[in-house]
C-alpha cells in the first residue's frame, strides 16, 4: 500500500510539474529572446507536433520570447548556420532586440556556434545541448563509404521531414555525416573555436567576444519504458565506450561552462521529445529549460 502511495505521488508531481511552470511570472524573462534550433533530422513542428514538446509554451508562460528556428534537416553545420542567421537577423528585426540568446539540440550545437562565432555581436549567449561538439560514432559511421544506408536514402528522409513540416531547404545527408563525424567536427573546431575545451573532457572558455557558453547533457538510455525511441537509443549506445545519451558522448557534448553533464535523461528526453515522456527519477526536461532562462536572466542576458 505504501509503495503504491508513494508510486502515485511520483507519478503526479512528474505529471504537474511542467503545468506548474507558468506559476512564477517573469522566472523566464530574459533580456534578449530565446532562440531554440534543432538537431539533425529535425523541424520546427511536423503537422503540429512540435520537436520541442511543450518547452516554448512553458518558457513563454512565465515571461520568456521564445522563437523556434527551422533550418534543414540534413546539411553542414555551415550551412545550417547560415541558414539561422538569415532567421535571426529577422528575429532581431522582428522584436526590436539586439541580441538573441541561441540554444541548440545536437547538431543544432554546431549550428549556433557557426552564427556566434561569425557574428558575436548579435548573439548574447550560445548554450549547447547533448551536442557532438567532437563528433560522434554514429556520424563516423554514416560518412562511411562502405556504409549500407546510402546517402539517397537518408536524403529521401530528409526531404520528407522538409516537405511535411513547410522548410524548403535543399537537403545534403552526406555533408550532415561529415559534419558529425569526429575528423569533419575537428575540421569545424579549428575554424570555429570558441567554447570548446583543449582537454580532452573539460570546459572551454566561458566568454569569447561578448558571447556566454553553456551546456549540458544527460547520460541515460533507457529512460521510460512507454517510451518506444528507447530501443534505438539502447543500441546505439553500444557504439560508445564513454556514458552517452544513445547518440552523443558525456565528453564531446562539452562546451563553455558544464552545467551538468549526467541527467539522467537520453537524446530524446532532452527536448522533451516522445510527448514530455522522461525517467520521473530525475528533473523535468522542461525544467532544465526553465532553470536556465532564469540563468541567462541573472547573468542580464
């Protein structure tokens, strides 16, 4: 009886502690406007199912501006961040502000360190989720030629993904692997160093250009068991030899200061993915959002 008490006590709390988000108002009112940027094979909404589940109603409701940016759902890191500039400059037009703060998913990692480098002064903060930042064995072996999934067919995807959420992008699978592998994210790294550590799992430069760097990550797999994309997380967590989140290592997702690199959360628990499905022994995925729009809040971004 007890354990059943207690059972359904979880249960609750891990039910109505992202509705309980909006009870603190102005928790979330940051300086400059949000700016949240998928990972590969990501969008916007696909036919009204956002990719960041229920997180830009919850940072919104206690104060945040928050924007959801579109940009390929396969491609280089430079030219999806070619692609967020664009978005952002009409961002900074739209609102009036002169910065935005950018958060990115993966390889939406990449993406906001391309526009932070090449345009520090638009952007007031880059935080990095789970994000392969020195590449990861899945992309290794995407880019391999002897890889049986051919570049057509992940194009195929892509451009499906594209079509049903409204992007428009041209699509380019193999420059996306190459991108994610661990030599084309070295390659990056070299022209795009700001926030990367020089060892091999510490912090990088908390500041660089007037531009704050964060990030954080969780190392769980197998999260919930309602939660079908477990099982594709699961084996591929076997490529790693290090904690991962099921596609990218506790260490390569390092970048500026560590907020923390062990939730206890996979890939897709990290944006609240699989309808706000997450382990209930750890922190709300949209808490951890709500946390750090309060962080950039008192940092006066």
């Amino acid at each position: 009886m007890k354990l059943r008490i207690l059972f359904t006590t979880l249960l609750f709390l891990a039910t109505v502690q992202p509705s309980l988000a909006g009870w603190w108002s102005g928790y979330t009112e940051t300086k400059y406007p949000i700016v949240l940027v998928h990972g590969n094979l990501g969008f916007d909404d696909l036919l009204g199912y956002e990719y960041w589940y229920d997180i830009p109603n919850n940072l919104e409701r206690s104060g945040a501006e928050v924007y959801v940016a579109h940009v390929a759902a396969v491609n280089s890191s430079e030219v999806k961040g070619e692609q967020l500039l664009s978005q952002v400059e009409e961002i900074l037009a739209l609102s009036g502000a002169q910065k935005v703060n950018l958060i990115g998913h993966s390889h939406g990692g990449p993406t906001i360190r391309y526009v932070a480098s090449v345009r520090p002064e638009i952007v007031a903060s880059a935080t990095s989720i789970a994000a392969p930042h020195k590449g990861a064995p899945l992309g290794d072996t995407l880019e391999d030629p002897t890889n049986p999934v051919s570049i057509e067919i992940n194009n195929a995807i892509a451009e499906l993904i594209d079509f049903l959420s409204g992007g428009g992008f041209d699509q380019d699978s193999e420059a996306a692997n190459w991108s994610l592998s661990h030599a084309g994210a070295a390659e990056f790294n070299a022209l795009y160093p700001e926030g990367i550590p020089t060892s091999e799992c510490g912090e990088g430069d908390y500041e660089v250009n007037g531009v704050k760097y964060y990030s954080w990550t969780g190392t769980g797999v197998l999260t919930n068991f309602f939660d079908i994309s477990d099982i594709v997380l699961g084996l591929a967590s076997q490529q790693f030899d290090e904690p991962n989140d099921g596609f990218v290592g506790q260490c390569g997702s390092h970048m500026g200061m560590v907020i923390r690199d062990d939730y206890y959360m996979n890939h897709g628990d990290e944006i609240n993915w699989l309808f706000g499905l997450y382990s209930i022994f750890d922190t709300s995925p949209i808490t951890t959002y709500r946390q750090h729009a309060n962080r950039l809040k008192n940092a006066g971004l």
